[in-house]
C-alpha cells in the first residue's frame, strides 16, 4: 500500500467530557491515615471542637487517590481498565485500541503491544456542599469521611469492634476526563465514544470499592471532539512553524459496541443476567439512621442526628442490604428449626448461614444485591427534622435515671428513593430456585412493613413499607408481588420457587453435615 495513503483518517483525536458521581465514590490509593488527623471544618468553633475531640478518637481510615494539590482524582488507569474491563481482547478493534499481548512461547515472554489510546487522570471539579451536614467534610479535597458499623444479624446491634472508615467523594462531584488516541478512522472514533458512553450510572459499570454497596457509580456526559487530519499534520510538517498543529472541532454518534464484549458477556441465557429494580421507602414512623463518624469518643454517647447529604436525609445501601439481611437469616433459621425441632439453634445456624452467604455474599463471595443509598425526595431545601428527648429509666428503681436526659433528631420523610439496585444473577446457583424463594419472602415482608432499620426500633422508629419498582411492575402488595412474578416467570413459577426453598431445607444431608 502507498505510504502516503494511511489506513486511517485522523492522525490524532483529542476527546473531552465530564464524569458525573451518581453515588459516592472511593478509588483508593492503598493507604491508611490516621483518623484523629482528619480535621478539615469552615467554622473556627467546629475546628476547635474537633482538636478537642481528636486526643479521643483512635484508628485510621482508607484514603482516596490525591494529585499534588491534595485534590481527589480519578487515575486514568482506573478508567482505562473500566472501560477494556468486558472486552474481548482478540477483536482487532480492542487491540488496536488498547493493546495487546502476543501468546508466549516456552522459551521466550510474547511481546507486548501498546495501544492507541491514552486516558489522563480525572481532575476534580469544585462543588458546593452543605458541609456542615456531612461529616468531617473536606472542602479543599472535596471529600468526606464515611464511618460504617457491622451488624449483628441476631440482635440487630453494632457488633463489638467493627466500626470502619472509608474517605470517598461525594455524589454529585465532577471530574473532568481527558483522552486521546493515534491514528484511528471514523469508525473507530465512534466505537471509542459508544464504549465512554458505557459509563450510564449503573452499577454495571462503576469503578473503585464498594461497588456492592452502591458506591462508585459515574455517569458520563458532554462529550467533546476534536481531531487533527493526516492533511493538517503534513501541512503543518511542512509549515516549518512552532505553533501546535491545528485541530478541528468534529461531530460523532457514539457507535454499537455490543459485538466487542467477551463471548460469555454476549451469549448469556436470558435468564442469566442483572436485573435493576428502583426501592421507594415510606417511613411509616420518624427514621434516624444514624453516623458513626458522629461519635465523640469512647466515653461519650454519639449524638443522634440521621445521615444526610446536602441536607437531605439518606439511608446508606449497606443499612438497606444489612436489613434484607438479616431479615432472610431470620426466615432461614425459622425453616431450619421446624424442620428439626430437636437441634439445638446453635447447631443449624452455621447451614442458614451457609445459605445466606450465597445470597448475600462473604468474605470470599461478592454479594449478588447491590443497593444504592436511598435519598429523601422532598422539594424543601432540607429534610424536616422530628427532635425528641428521652428520659433513661434506672432498671432497679424504676425512676428517672440521675443525668439520662437525652435527645435525638430524626428525619421525618414522606419518601426516599433508591437510585439503582441490582440482581446479579452470575452470583447465584444457575440450576436452584430455592433462593428465589428466600427472596420472595425478603420482599413480602419488606413490602407489608415487617422490617425497621436505624435507630430506636423498640421506640418505634424506623417502621417503613416499600414499593419496588422493575420490570414495568410496580409492586406495593403481596399481590402485586405473586402477579408480577407470575407474569415475568410463569403461573406458578412462585409456588415452585418455595417449594425449592422447602425442599432445600428440608434435606436432612446437608443439614446433618453442617451439624456434624
């Protein structure tokens, strides 16, 4: 072929946009500060609290990616990986565009081929927050501290020793993304903007930790091109000028991407597939999930104030997921006892466990339900506040307690709404219904308001319905469950996934082998 004839139409592509969080984000630069260091308040009082507080706390938390300013960005290798992550890395187009690796031999390593596109770090943009309502919250960073507790599923209690700390970016924030990339045509300008598109704010595609728990979602938008012509780089060769080579503003639909996923990606059975569904919660009573990061040291009572962000109340993900939780544990340990009534509780717990653990994940297993946070939707500016004081009552005299008077805020929310949660089915047994089954009741009792979550559960906070949205169902009863159900899978598809849930109960070798 004449070399003066290239194979391609642009020398060079430059494309430009913005990566919007849908969800809190933590992209994590593998190291630890200590936490009692993290003071960051506006407010001259705040600061000075807070040193106060600082000889009182202990531990670390898991730090974000900074650049040299000490701002939060997005490694470009982050986001290259995300995109080439699903990718099938024989097609030409995938290797053109980020390389690839010949097979090696026995006696030698294959070589290693760069590809065309280059992918910078995402700067952070500036936005405004109500900082004073998130906690430890770090302007200039523009990051947050997040404090997490674990759940004791039996009592529904903090477990002793499990509180965590992650720094994340905010939902919201902006990054600015920049790339570029060599020699490519018109199609394959295209190909490159369906694959940036990919990013749609889904948990399919969210970057960083705590994917599972709804964080890390981005979405992808203003799209910018611009490209340098093999004309204009050889006239500007030729020019004999300093001046940078002149690139043109262009305009391209983001192309089908579909065929450059992995075989496996594409060829799923219909059935073997993430299901999105969209939770509308409606407090029944005033919510108080409430933030550890709150907490002022060990020989303090945490003040009781609900979790919000920007001033609006929010149940995390992982409050929601702990609750369906703990609830399927609950329903799992009630079928195991019936079923063998002589064994002692402690005995059948390790197979409900077992079984939840499929469902719910473990430490070796990701969760196949991921849930996002959960947002107060009220036009107002900020969620309405339901202040009340308690009296604490000495257990032996019956009487107030000296100095137990108390105070809490909570949140009083018409509605909250999910963002997106999800059913991975590729977590799941492909052959089983049983935790279908398991499922079916989780949302039954999720839907007739037998579940509570936050704090003051045995005052009578916390008390919520729901109504799940998916699948062009709108699902606000038990009925409405079974007839959604019915229409999705079948007639009878409900009455058999019990059965199969029944039957894995009541399989008198798996259980004696648990026990054993």
């Amino acid at each position: 072929m004449n070399e003066d004839q290239p194979e391609y139409e642009y020398a060079r592509v430059r494309i430009s946009g913005t990566l919007i969080c849908t969800s809190d984000l933590h992209v994590g630069d593998g190291d630890l500060k200590p936490f009692k260091k993290f003071l960051c308040s506006d407010s001259e009082q705040q600061a000075k609290k807070e040193k106060e507080e600082e000889k009182k706390e202990a531990g670390s938390y898991n730090t974000v990616c900074k650049d040299h300013e000490q701002r939060a960005y997005i490694p470009g290798s982050t986001l290259r990986g995300s995109l080439a992550a699903f990718l099938e890395k024989g097609d030409e187009d995938v290797k053109k565009l980020f390389g690839h690796e010949e097979s090696a031999s026995d006696d030698q390593y294959g070589k290693r081929f760069a590809g065309n596109v280059r992918i910078f770090d995402a700067h952070i943009e500036p936005i405004d927050t109500a900082g004073g309502k998130t906690p430890y919250w770090n302007p200039h960073s523009g990051t947050f501290i997040s404090h997490g507790i674990a759940l004791d599923d039996v009592t529904g209690t903090a477990a002793k020793g499990k509180l965590f700390r992650y720094e994340l970016v905010p939902a919201g924030t902006s990054f600015a993304v920049e790339l570029e990339a060599d020699r490519l045509t018109k199609k394959e300008v295209a190909t490159l903007l369906g694959l940036l598109s990919r990013w749609n704010g889904t948990a399919e595609t969210a970057i960083g930790k705590g994917t599972s728990k709804g964080y890390g979602r981005i979405k992808w938008k203003n799209p910018q091109v611009s490209v340098l012509t093999t004309n204009a780089l050889q006239q500007w060769a030729a020019s004999n000028t300093l001046n940078a080579p002149h690139f043109e503003p262009a305009a391209f639909l983001p192309g089908d991407v579909a065929g450059l996923f992995k075989q496996q990606e594409r060829e799923q059975e219909p059935e073997r597939k993430r299901y999105e569904f969209v939770i509308r919660i409606l407090p029944q009573s005033p919510l108080l999930c409430n933030e550890p990061g709150f907490v002022t040291g060990a020989d303090q009572e945490p003040d009781l104030v609900f979790q919000a962000r920007n001033g609006k109340a929010i149940i995390p993900g992982t409050t929601l997921a702990g609750a369906a939780r703990a609830r399927g544990r609950k329903i799992l340990m009630t079928l195991v006892h019936q079923a063998n009534p002589e064994t002692p509780l402690k005995d059948i717990a390790p197979h409900a466990n077992k079984l939840i653990e499929q469902l719910f994940g473990s430490e070796e297993q990701k969760s196949a339900l991921e849930f996002s946070d959960a947002t107060d939707t009220t036009t107002e500016t900020k969620t309405k506040t339901h202040p009340q004081y308690f009296n604490a009552i000495d257990r032996f005299t019956g009487g107030v307690k000296d100095g137990a008077l108390f105070n809490v805020t909570a949140a009083q929310c018409n509605m909250l709404i999910t963002e997106s949660c999800s059913l991975n089915l590729n977590w799941l047994p492909e052959n089983a219904h049983w935790w279908k089954g398991l499922l079916l009741f989780i949302a039954r009792d999720a839907i007739e308001g037998e579940l509570a979550i936050g704090w003051g559960k045995g005052k009578g906070y916390g008390s919520f319905t729901v109504t799940i949205e998916c699948q062009n169902h709108s699902i606000s009863s038990t009925d409405d469950l079974i007839n959604a159900i019915a229409s999705q899978f079948g007639e009878n598809a409900a009455d058999t996934w019990i059965t199969a849930l029944s039957d894995k109960i009541n399989t008198r070798n798996q259980i004696e082998g648990v026990v054993a």
